[in-house]
C-alpha cells in the first residue's frame, strides 16, 4: 500500500510540474468564449474575414458564422440561438416587437459597412446602364424584352433572392416598389445569382457588390436626365450611385466584454480596412 500511494503521489507531483511548464511557455487554461453570428448572406464573406483574422490575435476567442438570410438571423437573435445578427436591411417593427416581449430591450443597431447593391448583367449584354425606373419595370414585369431598355430582341431572364433575404425585402422596396414578376426565379445566395447570370446571356440580377465577379456591371440612373454611376467606393461615399445601403449587426443588448471587444475591433480601421479588402465600402 505504502509502495501506491508513492507511485501516485509521483503522478501527481508530475501532472503539477507538466502544467507548470506549460503554463511558463505561454499555454492559457482559461475557457475560450464563443460568439455566435448568424444571417445576411451578402454578409457572410465579410463577417467570416473578420471572424478569421480576430481569433487568430485572440485565440481565448471563438466566433462561429453562419449565413441563412437576415430574417433568419433576426430570428435566431430574438429566439436566443445567436449573439449577434447580421443584416443587410433595417430591422423592422414587428421583428423589434418580439424582442421587447421576450426580452424588454429594444435591441441594438450597430451599422458596420456600407454596399452598393450591384446590378449584373452578362458580359456579352449591350446594355450599359439602366434607370431606377427601368428596374422597377424590369423587376416587376411590366418591361419584358431587352429592345425596350437599348438591347437585343430576345426576353430577360430575371434572377434574384428568396424572400428571407434582406437584399431581397431592400431591392423590393427601393427599387422594384411592388411586387417581383412571378418569373423571377428566386435563389438561395448571391452567389449562386452571379452564377446564374454569368451563364445566361439574356440574365440580369442583384446583389453585393462582393460577389460581382465574371458578369458586367450595370450603371444605375437615378432618372432619364442624370449620369449613370457603377458601385464603387467614390460614388457609395459621394453619394451617386443610387442604391447604396448600410449594413448591420444586431445584438439584443449592449454589448459587455469580449462581445464589446470584438465589435469594437470591427470597427476599427484594422476591422474597417478588411470591409474594403472584400469589396464593401467602410461604414465612416
């Protein structure tokens, strides 16, 4: 007996001079802490760089992001499954409704990019530029053929998001002010619109300025008697081009701690400089 509990006192002795060392050479014990984020689509490239580059200077923290749409990440944030979400439209007063009742808090907005929703069009398209109005009218149906808006005699190809998505809910707003024509076909991300469009020589769709690889840039017109203006970052921070927005994170209270640190560095210029290394457009 005597011969055991020396053998384990020997263990013992050894366990508290490995975590000694360990501990000389830098390795932290303490238990890391998770921040959830989840919703926008046009987000999730942007809020996934950010999440990358914080834990790799913050390895005690743990940033898990999830995309779904931004109705789905408000949702998530008012059902308690994420910290912070992000979207690409404005929360809106039955969303802000449901977190009063559940949790007597208004929420918090906290604007944190800025986009130019884009307009592709497939590179071999003759088309340059569009109004607003020509939009609404493509988007709602009412303009059917290219030969109407200076193209080609052939019929558009309508591509855009599913309804749970904020560029969706902004688009139908700001541009299409109705209705979406019913042979819209709607997709799951703004990728797969890009793609989409690339492929199809009579498609136009929209979405984040990010994605807007391999198709052409369609210039935005207020009305028939102004310039057009592609999405870049001069004419989002003068102001020209016409469909700019902002984009959010949304957190149920203000934030404490490691929450508070994290959005701090977000923005930040270091946080900021990555929204333009992506292809947004900083929030200031």
């Amino acid at each position: 007996m005597k011969n055991l509990n020396n053998i384990k006192m020997k263990k013992i002795k050894m366990i508290t001079l490995t975590l000694a060392l360990l501990a000389g050479l830098g390795f932290a014990f303490a238990p890391q802490t998770k921040i959830t984020v989840k919703g926008s689509d046009t987000m999730v490239i942007l809020a996934q760089k950010w999440a990358e580059v914080y834990m790799k200077k913050n390895q005690n923290v743990s940033v898990q992001v999830t995309g779904g749409g931004s109705g789905v990440g408000i949702a998530a944030l008012i059902n308690g499954s994420t910290d912070i979400a992000n979207a690409s439209r404005p929360i809106n007063s039955s969303e802000v409704e449901k977190l009063k009742s559940r949790y007597n808090t208004l929420g918090v907005e906290i604007p944190c990019a800025k986009d130019g929703i884009t307009i592709y069009l497939n590179e071999v398209n003759i088309v340059k530029e569009l109004t607003i109005k020509q939009l609404s009218d493509i988007f709602s149906g009412r303009i059917t053929n290219w030969k109407q808006v200076g193209g080609e005699n052939a019929d558009i190809k309508l591509y855009g998001r599913e309804n749970s998505s904020g560029t969706y809910v902004f688009f139908k707003d700001n541009v299409v002010k109705g209705d979406y024509a019913a042979g819209c076909q709607t997709l799951p991300g703004t990728a797969a619109v890009v793609n989409a469009v690339k492929k199809d020589k009579y498609g136009i769709g929209y979405g984040g300025a990010a994605y807007a690889t391999g198709v052409k840039h369609c210039k935005v017109k207020k009305d028939a008697n102004t310039p057009g203006y592609e999405a870049n970052t001069e004419n989002i921070k003068n102001g020209k081009y016409p469909i700019s927005r902002y984009l959010y994170m949304y957190l149920r209270n203000r934030p404490t701690g490691a929450m508070k640190a994290y959005v701090d560095w977000i923005l930040s210029a270091e946080g900021q400089k990555l929204v333009s290394d992506i292809g947004y457009f900083p929030v200031k």
